[in-house]
C-alpha cells in the first residue's frame, strides 16, 4: 500500500511530463524519471544466525549527542552477546524533541523510545499516566539485573509512583571548581577553604598579574548564560540555599525565597563589579566560556562537571604548556558547613510505548535485553567499546586507546545510553592520569555526604507542568538583572511576588499537598 | 552596459565601485574567517580569536571529517535531491505560474489568493507528517522533494516575470499553431532565463539548505543529507543549546571541525550563484524581441 | 488586455464575476482548458500538503493531547486565545514583535534595491559578477555562525570593538546586554546575511530591461542617477511591490532562531519576541494547542496586513498578488 499510493504520484507527474510534448517539444528537460531510487526501510540484511532461539527485534530511538551516527561495529557485537536484532535509529539531539513529539502524535514511536532529559521527561508525564507507556515495576524484580538498579534514583524516575522507565545513571554531584593550580600556586594562594578566599582567588587571579606577562589582561571567574549548569547554583549550594525547592517552617518553598539566594546573587554582583568575572556571562555560551578558560584569560571554571578536566587540560596545553589544573569542591559556607546539591541520579530515561510493544510477552523480550545490557561484558562494550580495539584494562580500570577519533566515532554514540551507573552495571570505572581528575574522583564522592537533594524530585504538581518554564523565567531574568544592577532587592521581591501570582503560589500548593 | 566616459559618469563609476569593494569585503570577512579557521589548529583558533589568515596550518579538520565516507554520501544525497528537487519544482511552478499569469483565466485571482493564503496559514508539524506517512513517503527521498516542491513565494515571483512579457508575442504563437504548452516552453520560457535561473537557484538553496524534513521524514541515518550533519556539528561546537547540561560525557567536537564542514557544505552551493550569472545577461533578448 | 482586472476584485470571493451569460465563460473556460490543466498539478500540491493538514488548526481550540489525536482531544472554545490576550507581557511582546517588524521594513527593505543599482551600474562583467558572489556568500552561514562570530567581535571580555574603543580612550560598550543595543544589532545582522541575497531578486528583473531603453535615454543626455530613476527602478517597480506584499504577510516572522540566540535575561524586555515566546511558554513545555493559537493568531494579523496592501496597491494601479 505504502508502494502504491507513491506510484500513482510518481503516475501523476510522469504523465504530466508527456504532455509538454505539444507544439513539437525537445525543450523539455523534465527529468524526474531519473528519480533517486525511492527506497523503502527494507530493514538489516545481517545474517541470521541458527540458534536455538531467534534473535529479539528491537528498534531504539535515541539522541544523538556526536557529530555523526556510529557505524556498525558495537551494534554487531552488541547483537551477538544480547542474541537480539537492532535497529538504532538516532536523531539530532538539538532537534531531537520536535522528532519525538511527531512521532509520538501519529504514533510512530518505536519499541524503545529514549527521552532527551529530565525536561521531556515531565513533559511526558501526562501521557505516561495516561497510560500510554508499559509500566516496567512489577517485571523488574523477574530479571537479575534490571533489579540491582538503585531503588532511590528509580523512585525520581515514577510517576504517581509506578515505574515506567529505565534509567541512565549520572553521579549525583559532579560540579566544582577546575581552577589555574600554576597561577595558585605562584601568587602563593592555596584552594579556597570558604567563600571569602574563593573572592580573594578570584580578586588575586584579575589583579596580580598570574601569567606573568605584564598585563592585567586575566580575570579570576568564568561563567556562562546558565544559572543551573553555570557557577550560581553551585555558589548558592555553598551558600546553604536549599536545591530548588527547601523546607521553610515545615512549608516545601523555591530557593529564590531563601535569603542564602540572596547572598548568592549578592557574591556574583560583587564578583562582577569588581571585574573578578567575565562582564557579559549573561550572554557567553558555554563555547566561548570553556574558550576564556583554555586561551588561559581565566583561571576559575566552576559549575561545571569536575570530571571535564580532562577535556580543559588538552585544550589548554596546546597553548600553554606549563599550566596545570587542579580540581576543588569544598568551598564551605558562611556558617563553615559544607553542601553541594545533587541532581536527581539519572540525566535520561527509555521508555516502552504501548503503541509498539504489543504485548507482555514482547515487553519482557525487551526487558531482557536491557537485562543482558547491565551485565559488565555488555555494558563495557556499549561504554567503552571494544577491548584492545577502543580501551584497554589497566588495574581492573578501562583505559581509552591513542585514537580518540576512532572511538568518538564508534562508540560515543552508544555512551549515553548505557543503562544504570557502574555501581550497578559493573562497567569498568575510568583510568584517570591527569591528577586533577584523579582528585575530581575524589571529590565527586565526598560531594554526595554532603550533598542536598531537590526534595521536588520525585513530586508531581500540575501546575509546574503547565507553566514553570515560563515561570522560571521571571526569576532567572530577575536574578540577572540583580547581579546587574539594574533592580535592587525591593525590585527582586516584586519579581518574586509576579512569579506568585502567575502560578507560583499554586506550585507551592501543589507540591506541600503532594509532599 | 552602456558606457559613460563624461567625468561625472567617470566619478559617479569610481565612488560606486570603492563603495561596493568595501561592502563586499564586510560581507565577506567572516566566511574568510571560517575557512582559515578550518585550516588551523583549534589552540590558535582559541588564542586568536578571528584568525583571518592561519599563523599555523592544519588539515586535521578536513582529515577528521573525510576519515569516513558520511560526508560523501551525504554531500551525494544533497546534491541529487537538489538536482532533482529543482527540476521538479521549476516544472511544477512554471507550469502553475504561467496558467495564473494570463489575464484571460477565470478563477485565477481566487487561486492566487488561496496560495498566498498558504504562506500566511500552516496545518503544523504533525498533521503533515501524516499526509507524508499516508502517501509511504516515510524513509523515501521524495520526503525531502514533494512535501516542499511548490514555494508559494517562488510560485508568485515566477508569475510576476511571466505577466511582463508581452501578450503579443503569445497571441503570434497562437496563430501559429501551438497550444499553450507550446507557448510556455517556446516561447514564455526561452524569453524569461533571469527568471528561472533565479528561481532555481532560490529552489537549489531551499533543498539544500532544508534538514528539517530530513530529521521528521527520514528514520534511516544512512539517507541524511549533508545538513544534518552540519547542524548537528554546528550546534554542539557552538554550545548554544540552552537545554545544556553538565554532562561530561561529551566534550563538543574542535571548532575547527565545525569551521571544516561549514566550508565543505557550502562550498558545492556557493559555486552554483556564477553558472546562472551568465543567464542574467540572456533578458536582453526580450527587449529585441519586443521592438 | 487590462479590461479583465480592471475592476479591483476587493476580497477574493468564492464566486466568479457575474458574466453576461454563462455561454461566454464556457467559451472561455474550454479555450483555456490547457491553462487548466497546468494548474492542476500546482492546485493538487497545495491541497495536499498544506490545505489538508490545515486541519491541524483546529488544536488552537481544544487541550490537544498527542495519545487522543486531534478529533479526540476535549474542546475548550477560545481559552488558548484569551490566555494569551491575558497574558501580563503580551502587549509589551506583540509591541516588540511590531518594532523588529517595522525595522525590516524601514531599515532592511530598500537595502537589497539599493546595492542591487549599485551593482548594475558596476562597469565590466567580471567585477559585476564577483562582487554579486561576494555579497550574496553571508546568506549561507547559518544564524547560529553568525551570533557566535559577532559575540567574539563585540564582547566586553576582551571582543575587537570593544578593545579598539578602549584604545581609543571610548567607555566600553555592553552591546551584547543592554537593550538599547539588541535592535540596532539584531537589524545590522539581518542587512549582514540578508543584503546580498535580496539582490539577486532584483538583478533579475534589472537583466529583463530593454537595454534600447538607455541607449535612447543616453542619446536625450540622461545622466546615470536620471536613466536609475527613469528607467531601472520603474521597470523593477513591480517586483518590488510584489516582495513587499509578501514581505508584510510575513510580519510577525521575524526569523525564531536568530532573535532566540540574541536573547538574555537582561535584554528581555526588547527581545522577547511571539515567536520566542511560542518557544518558551509552548514548545518547551510541549503545550501544542497554545502554541498553534499564538501561531493562528499570527496568521490573521498577517493576513489581515497582507489583504490591506493588497487592496491599496490595486488601488494604485499595481497587480497585487492576488
């Protein structure tokens, strides 16, 4: 049928095409019978291999986070060890939620359908409780595996407390500082022990000169135009403002109504008055952010994942040889308590839509090969790659092979779709050279004993929903505009209270009654 | 064109022409910026930040993006649904610009104003998406042709340069013998070439230039063409993504390596704009023709 | 030739003019049966892919959710409507929305008409045809290229503008963060990418002129700025109104992506645009139905704009586009 209705098109313009032949014709130059081979999806032609049992078919809709789709060679032998017959289709990640809301609508999701992030997770949350995804809870204690994933970071992932999705695992708090260990370690300052020597880093880093060529041509701090992922909610953790949403007198009530907020916004306008900071962070991507950092004009990233020190340093050695980084993340706050918030656990989520899985006994299929995935053999090969090809093991550690282009090329697409955490999957953790990552290793596990949880996470509220994007917005634009200078803390709170009345307060509700 | 040897023509001649290499050389900087950012490193594309001419010279970009043949297929996809898409679209708007741009035709203003009214009105993402499914265009190359083969704005701007040519040489043909296909392609045709050269190329940029349709009607990677990638390479090198995260996992691809597929996606549509060049000059034939 | 549209047809009407008799339009209807048949493939893509997914409208009236299809999803009447009339921003964002507009039209417009003469009158064809190419090359880098090299150029974080009006003893400019400054820049990257491109539009009808034309205006002593004036820009005159016309109808289109990659928190109140808006309070929270109503309500104002000038340009004697 599908053949047909595009043959009669094709009849319709071939036809049309033989009537310019009036008036004697040869000026024609239709050529569309030249036609780019129309080809339908005629599926792998991957041999079939006779076993007992024949392979699952499973198609995958996933992001695609590297420059181009990854060729073959993990599918293949993810095929082979899972016994199943794949077709991962990839998308673009920057258009990945047009794509996933088109195919959802006219219900052409595929068997497994991966979500971007936390953000399209909520957006799905209607549907989800409308029922149109399997509900995996009850299955999952059937398989091994599947049940060794962590009960507090599934119960973020429910909906109205049922178990919908599988989880791909992130550490809970991998932000701190990556900072300039040469330009410390030569103005004589060592990593800032609270806020106020975090201030003087800064300060010292702009104005005595650290790269020692005799201009005042360097600044301490480097942000970018992100509240979250950027410097400020880091700063504000250590500050002691609460992840998001905070317990005020029993009440669950929004960060920004915390005074530590305020001293938080209060650091970044004195930080960005005094020049300690790039001028325009409200407007640097985080390109032009992570450029400042490795052209060696600042000597502070925070916010950021520790764990891209790695990345920073290769790039920042290419200019200038002798630095050296170094990662920190306990900065304490004024009260000398240290926090860091944490993110929920997972940064994505697969689900099962009902529109493609038919029935249970597919669903477990599937299941079991997301089973087989959280074994150390597969998840290994799906996050590393292939051994001796894209890694090797060095003290029970995977070490990633001199070619990095070969692996970004075969492998990094499959990264982010690894289900679980190492804890759980029993992939290997990295093998780290670069102390500073070394440390941030460190770090990232010393963060989480200290480390504070939005306790909206797994809460539901409608109204969040509808709006809080938009909503999110005031106080973002407000907090900038404080940093700025352009509203005081009288014109903070008349924000607050627009954010109140435009469906704030009902969030408020909404979250203490599901509390 | 004509010339003019008085000194005020001469003057007038010489102001334009400083004033045109001026802007030219505005317009032009920043693309020269990208193409000698794809031939140096991404240290000296960090150091010194509008590298116009590379102090160090690489050609690791290009080696990085011709390490596989994607790019080929994809450059290859691009260039055959340009080709082809344009042909189509030319036919099918020629055809429909000329029938509303005789005077003579009853019921051409209601057909006009029903395809302005298409430029102003859009169904939305998904009911398209359907009427593609429906015709079992999903995954098939004709997704990235039909779906978009007539632009109303082409379609108007098309009819425009039709009305212009005199209705007498039309009516001569007529007595002639031939039948209004005939007209079109003898006669309407052959006397309108700045047009359709205009028009095609204003076609060959849209496919070109289109991924959208792409991402919604094309499941297979193997089938994307080159602007895909493109935008893809773009927007994580640029880091604008504000749904950004602080995921490690992914370190963005060098800049030089955007700067690179910047340059090997335009260059094959930059250099069509020359080859129609030449038949801006053919119009002339209409005034001869005329007189 | 002109008799059969002299009478401006106002608003289109579903009905043909009244005829002297019926006999006559079909005498003139089976002569032009060709005519016909050319439009009907162009006839059959516009009913296909864009008057039947039209349907996909009608979510501006309901609470659409994807898994209920659009026949399914509950109706509620104009609500969408008046949540956006309602909205606190919303005369602040449609005002901002119609000053970017009105700067397209004002600033950007006669820009492409412009450098279009100047470059015909360009001696050689060699220099013609480079400088054309030249100009026209911006166009195809994308906004996001374009945003990101005019950050390097004018950030106060070490940016070239910036530098030199320090060396120069000038106070350093926040182009990038002050409102005062997002319109001048979002219209000069608009002349930018754009300028080059709109010529070629216009070299076009320029190349269809009767060169006899000059010859003779030259012989009458015409200098160049008289034979521009007399002879080019009347020639192009209706190609100019027709790009007008559509260029009205696309009034509130002010390019999402372009304007969405100038936006910040602190120039906001000047940059929110409806279609950045659609992004922030729709697409991103996945509100369909809200979103299709913004972009209807869109329509009808472009509609409305598109049929004014229409009428008025008639009324001037010109074609129109319909």
């Amino acid at each position: 049928m599908k053949k047909k209705s595009f043959s009669i098109l094709l009849t319709a313009l071939l036809t049309f095409s033989v009537m310019l032949s009036a008036c004697s014709g040869g000026n024609n130059s239709s050529k569309e019978k030249n036609d780019p081979a129309p080809t339908t999806n005629g599926g792998d032609t991957t041999a079939v291999v006779v076993e007992p049992e024949a392979p699952t078919e499973i198609k995958i809709m996933l992001p695609l986070n590297t420059t181009d789709t990854p060729p073959d060679t993990i599918k293949i032998e993810l095929e082979k060890l899972t016994n199943t017959k794949l077709t991962y289709q990839f998308f673009p990640a920057d258009s990945y939620e047009e794509k996933l809301n088109t195919s959802f609508a006219t219900g052409s999701l595929p068997q497994v359908t991966y979500l971007k992030n936390q953000a399209t997770f909520v957006q799905m949350k209607e549907s989800i409780k409308d029922g149109q995804f399997w509900e995996i809870g009850p299955y999952l204690s059937e398989f091994p595996n599947l049940s060794k994933l962590k009960p507090e970071i599934l119960n973020n992932t429910k909906v109205d407390g049922k178990l919908y999705s599988l989880y791909i695992g992130r550490p809970l708090a991998r932000q701190g500082i990556i900072y300039r260990k040469d330009w410390a370690d030569k103005l004589g300052i060592s990593a800032p022990a609270n806020l106020d020597e975090l201030y003087e880093m800064a300060k010292a880093f702009t104005e005595q000169d650290p790269d020692g060529n005799g201009q005042k041509d360097t600044i301490g701090v480097v942000d970018r135009n992100e509240l979250y992922y950027g410097a400020f909610k880091t700063i504000s953790a250590w500050f002691g403002t609460p992840n998001t949403w905070g317990e005020k007198d029993g009440q669950l009530a929004p960060e920004f109504t915390f005074s530590q907020y305020v001293d938080t916004m209060d650091f970044f306008k004195k930080l960005r008055d005094g020049g300690y900071m790039n001028q325009d962070f409200a407007a640097t991507s985080k390109t032009d952010a992570v450029n400042m950092f490795t052209s060696g004009k600042a000597g502070l990233y925070i916010g950021g994942s520790m764990q891209d020190i790695d990345t920073l340093n290769k790039d920042l050695i290419k200019n200038y040889p002798d630095a050296v980084l170094d990662t920190h993340s306990m900065v304490a706050g004024p009260d000398g308590k240290f926090a860091q918030w944490m993110i929920p656990g997972y940064n994505n989520v697969a689900l099962f839509p009902k529109s493609a899985v038919k029935d249970e006994a597919e669903l477990k299929k599937i299941l079991g090969f997301f089973d087989k995935m959280m074994t150390p053999e597969v998840a290994n090969l799906m996050f590393w790659g292939i051994e001796g090809t894209h890694y090797t093991v060095v003290d029970g550690k995977a070490k990633p092979g001199d070619d990095k282009e070969l692996i970004e090329r075969e492998v990094k697409g499959y990264k982010d779709s690894v289900i679980g955490e190492a804890e759980t999957n029993g992939m290997y953790q990295p093998y780290n050279i670069l102390p500073g990552r070394i440390h941030a290793e460190e770090l990232v596990l010393e963060n989480v004993k200290v480390g504070v949880a939005d306790p909206t996470a797994a809460l539901d509220s409608a109204t969040y929903v509808e709006k809080g994007v938009e909503l999110q917005q005031i106080i973002t634009d407000a907090t900038y505009k404080y940093i700025y200078g352009q509203i005081d803390k009288a014109g903070f709170d008349k924000e607050v209270e627009s954010w109140m009345s435009r469906g704030g307060a009902q969030i408020i509700e909404e979250y203490n009654a599901a509390k | 064109m004509v010339e003019d040897r008085s000194i005020g023509g001469r003057l007038f001649a010489a102001f334009n022409f400083t004033l045109l290499a001026i802007i030219a050389l505005i317009t032009v900087l920043p693309f020269i910026h990208v193409v000698a950012g794809s031939f140096t490193t991404s240290a000296e594309l960090a150091a010194n930040k509008f590298v116009l001419i590379p102090k160090v010279w690489s050609l690791d970009a290009y080696k990085f993006i011709f390490s596989t043949n994607t790019i080929f297929k994809a450059m290859g996809v691009s260039i055959g649904v340009t080709l082809i898409g344009t042909m189509v679209s030319m036919l099918l708007t020629a055809l429909m610009a000329y029938g509303l741009a005789r005077r003579d035709l009853d019921g051409r203003n209601v057909v006009n104003f029903l395809v302005v009214f298409t430029m102003l009105f859009h169904g939305g993402m998904i009911p398209t998406f359907l009427v593609v499914k429906e015709l079992g265009l999903i995954d098939s190359y004709w997704a990235l042709i039909l779906p978009s083969a007539i632009s109303a704005f082409n379609m108007i701007i098309l009819k425009n340069f039709f009305q212009n040519i005199p209705e007498g040489l039309e009516e001569s043909a007529k007595i002639d013998g031939c039948t209004d296909f005939g007209i079109l392609f003898k006669i309407v045709l052959p006397l309108s070439m700045p047009a359709i050269a205009t028009i095609s190329l204003f076609y060959a940029v849209t496919y070109w230039n289109n991924y959208m349709n792409a991402i919604l009607y094309l499941d297979d990677s193997a089938k994307w063409p080159i602007q895909v990638l493109l935008r893809q390479i773009v927007v994580l090198a640029s880091g604008m993504d504000h749904s950004a995260t602080l995921d490690a996992t992914n370190p963005p691809p060098d800049q030089t390596i955007k700067m690179a597929v910047i340059v090997v996606a335009t260059i094959p549509i930059l250099s069509v704009y020359p080859f129609m060049q030449k038949h801006f000059a053919k119009g002339a034939m209409l005034g001869s023709m005329k007189g | 030739m002109q008799e059969v549209t002299a009478q401006p047809s106002s608003a289109p009407k579903l009905k043909l003019k009244k005829y002297k008799s019926n006999s006559e339009l079909k005498k003139r209807v089976w002569r032009n049966k060709w005519l016909y048949v050319m439009l009907t493939p162009g006839v059959l893509y516009f009913i296909i892919f864009k008057y039947f997914p039209m349907y996909g409208l009608i979510i501006s009236f309901q609470d659409y959710k994807p898994y209920q299809g659009i026949l399914g999803s509950d109706w509620v009447g104009l609500k969408h409507f008046q949540r956006l009339f309602t909205e606190p921003d919303f005369l602040n964002i449609l005002g901002n929305t119609l000053i970017l507009f009105g700067l397209n039209i004002l600033i950007y417009f006669p820009i492409p008409i412009i450098l279009a003469l100047m470059l015909n009158e360009l001696r050689g064809t060699f220099f013609k045809r480079f400088f054309q190419t030249l100009v026209y090359i911006p166009h195809f880098l994308s906004w996001v290229i374009i945003v990101s090299i005019s950050f390097v150029m004018v950030t106060m974080d070490g940016g070239i503008i910036n530098e030199l009006l320090s060396y120069f003893g000038f106070q350093k400019v926040n182009f990038l963060l002050s409102p005062g400054w997002f319109r001048p820049m979002y219209i000069i990257q608009v002349i930018w990418r754009e300028a080059g491109w709109g010529t070629i539009i216009y070299l076009a009808s320029i190349a269809a002129i009767d060169p006899g034309l000059y010859e003779a205006a030259r012989m009458d002593g015409a200098g160049r700025m008289r034979q521009i004036w007399h002879i080019t820009l009347p020639a192009i005159r209706g190609v100019i109104i027709t790009l007008f016309i559509l260029k009205i109808g696309s009034v509130l289109d002010l390019g999402f992506e372009h304007v969405y990659l100038l936006l910040n928190s602190m120039n906001r109140e000047v940059a929110e645009i409806i279609d950045t808006y659609v992004y922030t309070a729709g697409m991103r929270q996945g509100k369909f139905s809200y979103s299709t109503a913004i972009g209807f309500f869109k329509s009808i104002i472009g509609l409305i704009m598109v049929m004014s000038v229409n009428k008025l340009s008639k009324k001037m004697g010109e074609d129109g586009v319909y």
